[in-house]
C-alpha cells in the first residue's frame, strides 16, 4: 500500500488538518510531471529541470510541516496530563466508602475512556507523522540526489522531538486512576474485583496450573494493545533501589539477559527439540550495568516428576562474584554465612545451598558461557498479590552476541563474563555502534499471557484474555523464544547449528491483519467451534448430510464385520474390498486436485444407483458375484459420493481453505538444473534424429532420376519418419517440462518413440530390397 493512501485512511479525521501535508509535498517534488510511474529524472524523456528555488520551496515547506506537527502534538501531549490531573482532582482526599458513594464512576470511568482513546490516536499520530516525514525525505534524495535533505531532518527532528515523547507516565497514571475505579464501583464482574490483601487473594492449589500464551504485537498496534490491556489490568511500576520515592515518570524497564550455551549449543537444541532434557541459564539484571544494579542467576528446567512444570532456581549475585562463581571458584559462600550471621533458618540456607550447588554444577558439566545477550524494554501488567492473570510485553528487543567461541576473533573477551564495549559505555537501543552481523533486532514485539487454569479446564478465564488472544492486534506465536531465534539468526552462517526455528518463516510477511475479517473469523470460530475432522466409517454413517441410502451402506458394512466376526474368510474378504477402495478413492482425490479427472466427470461416474453401491462392496444381504471391473467401479462411486458428504458436513477453521492444489504442488518450482538440462539434451538427441532422416530424405529424392519410383517411395518413407520423430520429440520435451513443473510423480520414460522409428527403418529397407529385387 502507498504510503499516501495508508495515510489518508489510518488518519484521526477531527486531527486530519494538523497531519503532515504528504501530498503538497508530492507536488513540490514534480514527481509525476512529464513522466508516470517511479523512474528517475535519469529515465525520463523530458527530465524535469530541479532549481535551487525549488529546492529552497521545498524546504521551507517541510520545516513548516515540520513545527506543525510539533505544535500540535506539544499542545495535545500536555492537554492529556491537565486532563488527568483534573481528572484525579475529582478523587476525594479521604478515600473511604462514604466519600467514594459520592463519587460518580460511570462519567469517571468514560472520561478516562475517552482520554485513553485520545492518548492512543496521539501515539498513532506521532508514528504516522514520523514516518510520513522520512519517507518524503527520502523519495526527494532519490530523484533529485544532488540535495541531500536527511542530515538536515535529523538536526530539525533533534530541535523539534516529537516522537520522542514517553507515554509511560500517561499510562501509569491512567493505571492508577482505573484500580481505583476497579476497587470501588459497585456491580463489576467478579473477574474484574480486585483481590484486595493479600489474604483475599486466590490460593494456588494443587489443582491450579499456569498456562503461558506468547504472541508477535505489531508496532503499529503495540499502544492499541497496552490500552486495551489497561483497562483491565493495572501496571506493574519499575522503581530502582536508589529511588526511596516512587517516580511516576521512569520509562518502562530495560531488562538485559545473557543466556548460556556451550560450542555445540547444547541447549539451544535440545530447546527446539522440546526434549524433557531442556534447560536454560542465564543471568538479568534491570537497566545499565554501569549504575551496578542486582544480578541474578536463574535456571530454568522441566519438573521430573510432572512434564508439564517447568521449575525455576534462582539466585542474586554481585558483579565482582560473577566470573568465579562461572569458573567454580565461588560458590557464595560469604552471602551463606551472612544468611547464618542473621539466624535465617537453617531450611532456608539449605535450599539457597542447594540451588548454588545445582547451577554452578550444571554450568561445569555442560562447559555454559555466555554466548547471547537479550535487551529489551518491558512492560507489566498485573493485579496487586493476584497471580490470576499476568501480562508482559517486551519491546526494542535486540539480540547480540556474546561469545569467545572463535579464539582468533572473539566477540567477547574469553577471560570476562560480558561485552565491555556495551556496558562500560552504556549504549542503548537501537546499539547503532554494533558491527553488521553481530546483533539481530527483532522486528515486533512479545506479548506474553500468563493465566491460571484449573487441572482439566480449557476454558480461558477472564473472557478479556480471550478476545485479546483473538484479536486482529495479536499473531499467535507458541513456544516463542529470544534466546532460539537469536542463536538461529546470529551464529547460522557459521555453521554453528543445523537446526532452526519454525517461526523464520513467519518474519516474511505482514502479521497485521484486518480487524473486520478477524471478527468475522472469530465468529466462525464461535458458531461452528474447533471440531477435528473424523473420517471413520462410523462418522460417515451418522453425518447428517448423507442420503439414507449411505447411512444404511455404511451400517450394513459395520454390521457385517460385526456378524462375521467368527468367519476369517469373510472377514479378509470384507477388509480387502475396504483397503481397495479407500486407496482406490484415495488416488482419485488427489488426481481430481491435480486436474486429471475432470469434476464433471466424477459427478457423472458418482451417479450410479445406491443399490448396486451396496451390493458391489459385498454387504447386501443378497449375496451376487460381479467383474472386477464393476465392483472396482461401484466402490470407487460409493466412496466419492461419501467423501464428498463428509467433506461437506466438515466446517473447515477460519482462514482455511481446501487446497485445489496438493502441497508437492505447491509453492515455487526448485528443480535442479540436471533436470532441465537432461531434458533438453533428450530433446536435442531426437532433433539430431530429425535432421539425419531430412537429410537423407530430400537426398535420396533428388539423387533419384526423374521416372525412379522405387526411390521415390523410400524417400516418402524417410520424410514420414522425419516428421514423426520431429513431432515426437517436441512432445515429449512439453510432456517432461509440464511434469517437472508439476511435481509429477508419473514415469517419464516414453519408449513408444523409438520403437515406431526402428519398425520405420526396418520396413524401409525391406521395402528397398523388394522393390530392387
């Protein structure tokens, strides 16, 4: 879609006077003048002559746009934070249940709706903007290149930064203005009532498990899904050690990881794999390593005793400790006698022992380094001591590497736990200092939902979640990991792995879909439910779309295994008819996909009578004998007709289609070149044939005198054969070409050819001794 109309249609229509003006720039341009479509002046017949007043129109046109935009996106950003604190004025000072019966929810509750709404349409404003500016930038450095008009943006866009603003702060106080509404209106759902205290809050039992659903968010529906998600949940506010006061303005967490593996990426396989052998390990902090926050070491591994848990160690550990605790040889013994300094329990220092004890061994025995570094932005969602429900996503995510694997040029210094040059200089994403090649930058977001769902229930609760996970925002993505596609995008040109994720793929097309068909699939979804196909005998007889007759068939064929259960004869009898025509049906379905058999001719050929279907396949209670032939004919007939019903009565899931092509069929044609050209080698020999028997023909017939029959006749002999083998051997060539483009699997050896071209010669010089002699 053109930037232009994608800008028209995506535009908030009462905000539509203040968007970049995209077209009048166009103009300016004098892109379509004299010329159509998008070459170049350097294409162009009669090239339009580009003056310094035209550049200089140019320029002052798009500054002005410029500071338009920038005005207005000032006035609107500080227009929501009066609106919200005129809005968190009309909370009484005494919060209690008197003062809040005063307080009236419903028109509360809409005023922050509609300012959510208008923070929303401002991020979208902001990015449509954005990147309507670098795209006119753009189209006017490639047709006029001698004026370079970018490095100019980037100083304008630094004076005038309006997409540079932090909607955090909005949405943080937008969160703390809705767990208001949520603990004190009356009459919410009871999946919406807040938890309270913690005693109030749902105990986990043993019946309760946590279900993870992860996702891929579209940066151009990332802030659509933060508000929808905000208006049931409330945000989690990152709040470092040092700030003794909680700052409503910090911007969302930036989390780093380093994730471990050894030189055969042990764990990177054994993840893809989903072996009950996969385990993790890594290390996270929060923020910039210079500013020496609290480090953690975790291990993530699947529960022995029940499959379906993943367990999870972890322990804090201070910068300087780290590449002796990674050697072995620390094994946190100051932070253990600190524990018993203080009289914790002796359970407790066990288990901190233990899990020391579990990691430092894990990571000797499989030889872990650290070999992948993950930065990421990330923003919580959650209810206060409820575990119910909780949302995560993470942003900006870059992926870099992190491992001494190559020792004439690591990428991290083999003697250090971690990369110097990011952390001693503090960079930030987008990391524009990185070498090509060493960091991969995911191009969507994470959505990560974790919910509780009882032992057996499949049900998602709250339905919220569920509209969410259906939603035209969201592309579900299972078993999604950073670590798993860093590796596979990072280390796969050198030959480290073998194996890759399924999801690269997916990153080659456009996960946005269109909200109206995503709701028309989901109420498919809704009516005709997610019913697995069932081909049985036993589903086909009681489908409600097939005839009586069918259902009787089908009855009478279970009835006869049933009956004859004591007979092996008939029984072998009964399954060998079954296998014949259920391959035979088989066969005809995937030669009606490729085009052999023609619809039509397979509606006519299912026209038969529903009494000799029954007889021929040996169920009727009158037992007949019938040719081969026929019987095959009467059971291919009945298994068509019942395909076909079933094929009906099956509601396929939305966004499926039935193929017309089979899948060998389908997608782009990769044939070696060995093929065409041994083809054409075949084709070749056949035209050397064809010039031979010419040759031999027009000589023979004009060696021949004028009244030498005999000669004649050979020579329209040989002139027949020429036009054969001429004729075969192009047919023959189509006929390979068409099956190789096809994916055929039908034998492409074609004796008949030369075979008739011998019998030719033979009779020829019988022919020219008969009429010698």
């Amino acid at each position: 879609m053109l930037f232009g109309v994608k800008l028209a249609n995506e535009m908030y229509k009462p905000w539509a006077t203040w968007y970049i003006d995209y077209e009048r720039l166009k103009r300016l341009l004098k892109e379509d003048d004299n010329n159509t479509g998008r070459s170049t002046p350097k294409d162009r017949r009669n090239p339009v002559v580009w003056t310094e007043k035209d550049e200089s129109n140019f320029v002052t046109a798009l500054d002005a746009e410029l500071e338009k935009v920038y005005e207005f996106e000032s006035h609107k950003y500080a227009d929501l934070k009066d609106k919200l604190a005129s809005t968190e004025a009309r909370i009484p000072s005494d919060i209690d249940d008197s003062a809040s019966a005063q307080v009236d929810f419903d028109s509360f509750e809409k005023e922050l709706d509609r300012t959510l709404a208008e923070a929303q349409e401002l991020e979208k404003f902001t990015r449509l903007n954005y990147t309507g500016f670098f795209k006119i930038v753009k189209k006017h450095d490639r047709l006029y290149s001698k004026y370079s008009v970018r490095p100019l943006l980037q100083v304008r866009l630094a004076a005038l930064p309006f997409n540079s603003e932090n909607y955090s702060p909005i949405l943080y106080k937008l969160s703390s203005l809705y767990v208001y509404v949520r603990d004190h209106k009356a009459g919410l759902p009871q999946e919406l009532q807040p938890s309270g205290t913690l005693s109030q809050a749902p105990t986990t039992s043993a019946t309760t498990t946590f279900k993870s659903f992860k996702f891929w968010v579209h940066p151009d529906n990332l802030m659509e899904v933060k508000t929808f998600i905000l208006r049931h949940l409330p945000l989690l506010i990152y709040n470092p050690q040092s700030n003794k006061i909680l700052n409503l303005s910090t911007p969302d967490p930036t989390i780093t990881t380093l994730y471990f593996d050894n030189p055969d990426f042990q764990l990177y396989l054994e993840k893809l794999e989903s072996r009950e052998t996969a385990s993790s390990v890594r290390l996270r902090w929060y923020g910039k390593l210079n500013s020496h926050p609290e480090i953690f070491i975790e291990r993530k591994f699947i529960d022995s005793d029940d499959k379906d848990v993943v367990q999870e160690q972890r322990i804090p550990i201070k910068e300087k400790y780290v590449k002796s605790f990674i050697d072995g040889t620390y094994s946190m013994e100051k932070t253990i006698r600190k524990m018993r300094e203080r009289n914790a329990p002796a359970a407790e220092v066990e288990k901190f022992e233990k899990v020391v004890v579990d990691i430092q061994s894990y990571i000797r025995a499989n030889n872990l380094q650290p070999v992948l570094r993950a930065v990421y932005s990330r923003t919580a969602f959650q209810i206060p001591d409820d575990d119910r429900v909780r949302v995560s996503i993470d942003n900006d995510i870059d992926l870099i590497r992190e491992d001494a694997l190559d020792s004439t040029r690591p990428i991290r210094d083999p003697e250090d736990w971690h990369r110097h040059d990011i952390d001693d200089m503090g960079l930030e994403h987008p990391f524009k200092t990185i070498r090509t090649g060493e960091i991969s930058r995911f191009p969507y977001a994470v959505l990560d939902i974790k919910v509780a769902m009882r032992t057996g229930d499949k049900k998602i609760r709250p339905s919220w979640v569920k509209d969410l996970m259906s939603s035209h925002l969201v592309k579900e993505a299972p078993k999604f990991s950073k670590f798993a596609h860093g590796v596979s995008m990072l280390f796969d040109d050198e030959e480290y792995i073998n194996v890759l994720p399924y999801w690269l793929s997916e990153l080659e097309k456009d996960i946005r879909r269109d909200p109206e068909q995503a709701y028309a699939e989901e109420l498919n979804r809704k009516k005709f439910g997610d019913q697995p196909l069932d081909l049985s005998l036993k589903a086909l007889s009681s489908s409600p779309v097939m005839g009586a007759t069918g259902n009787d068939a089908v009855a009478s064929l279970l009835a006869a295994v049933g009956d004859q259960s004591g007979k092996h004869g008939r029984q072998k009898s009964i399954s060998i008819s079954l296998r014949s025509f259920v391959d035979e049906a088989d066969r005809e379905h995937q030669q009606i996909i490729r085009g052999d058999i023609d619809e039509d001719e397979e509606e006519e050929s299912s026209s038969s009578s529903d009494e000799d279907e029954v007889e021929e396949v040996g169920i009727s209670s009158r037992p007949r004998r019938r040719h081969g032939k026929s019987r095959l004919r009467a059971s291919r007939s009945w298994f068509k007709r019942h395909r076909k019903a079933s094929d009906k009565a099956f509601k396929l899931p939305p966004g499926v289609e039935r193929p017309k092509r089979l899948l060998t069929q389908s997608g782009q044609v990769m044939v070696e070149p060995k093929v065409w050209l041994a083809n054409e080698r075949t084709f070749n020999k056949w035209l050397q044939v064809t010039v031979l028997l010419s040759a031999l023909t027009f000589g023979l017939y004009n060696a021949a005198g004028k009244y030498n029959r005999a000669a004649h006749r050979l020579a329209y002999t040989y002139f027949i054969l020429t036009i054969f083998c001429g004729c075969w051997g192009y047919g023959v060539y189509m006929h390979r070409v068409k099956a190789i483009q096809m994916r055929s699997g039908k034998h492409l050896d074609s004796p008949v050819g030369p075979v008739v071209v011998c019998l030719g010669l033979l009779a020829a010089i019988i022919l020219n001794y008969y009429l010698e002699g």
